[in-house]
C-alpha cells in the first residue's frame, strides 16, 4: 500500500506592505451620548440625546428606525452590568445623566 502525499509548494516571497493611512476610529452611541450628557449638565431623554449627537457631528444613526430605543436600551445595560463604574444614571424613567 502506497500513501499519496501531495507536493509541496515553494513558498512565495511576500510582498511588500505599503503604508496603510489609519480610519479614524468612529465614536459609539454610547461614547457620543457621555460626552453629551457630560456637557449638559442635566438629564436627558434619548430622543434629546440622539438630536443632540446629530447635531455636534458626534454620532448619526445609520439608517436605524428607532436609535433612541436601541440608545437607551444600551445605556440600560450598561447601568445594570457596570453598577457604580456606569458612564450614566437614571435620573427619572426615561432620563439619563452623567455620573
């Protein structure tokens, strides 16, 4: 009984690797909607807070049809797994500030 190997190839030289210019790294809702907070210095509803990310350039919804529910879903989350690290805090239901 015979074993079939198969030959190996000579490896080829790799080719040089250009300088590749780095993407900015895009900010996060949540990134965008501390900083907002942040600097309004009150609670805010999510809806307020995807306008205001909007309109300061932070942040912008690609093409989602509810982006302050998933916003404030997201800031939700992050209250219950983080605790007192939390980024946020619910101020009222509905309202979030800033720690």
């Amino acid at each position: 009984m015979s074993t079939k190997r198969s030959k190996t190839t000579a490896a080829k030289p790799a080719a040089p690797k250009g300088k590749r210019q780095k993407k900015p790294k895009r900010v996060s809702a949540l990134d965008a909607a501390a900083q907002v907070l942040a600097k309004a210095g009150q609670p805010m509803r999510a809806q307020e807070l995807i306008a205001a990310m909007a309109e300061k350039g932070l942040w912008a919804s690609p093409n989602g049809k509810t982006p302050h529910s998933t916003l404030s879903a997201a800031i939700t989350r992050e209250i219950a797994t983080k605790g007192k690290e939390s980024r946020f805090k619910k101020a009222d239901r509905g309202q979030f500030c800033s720690v």
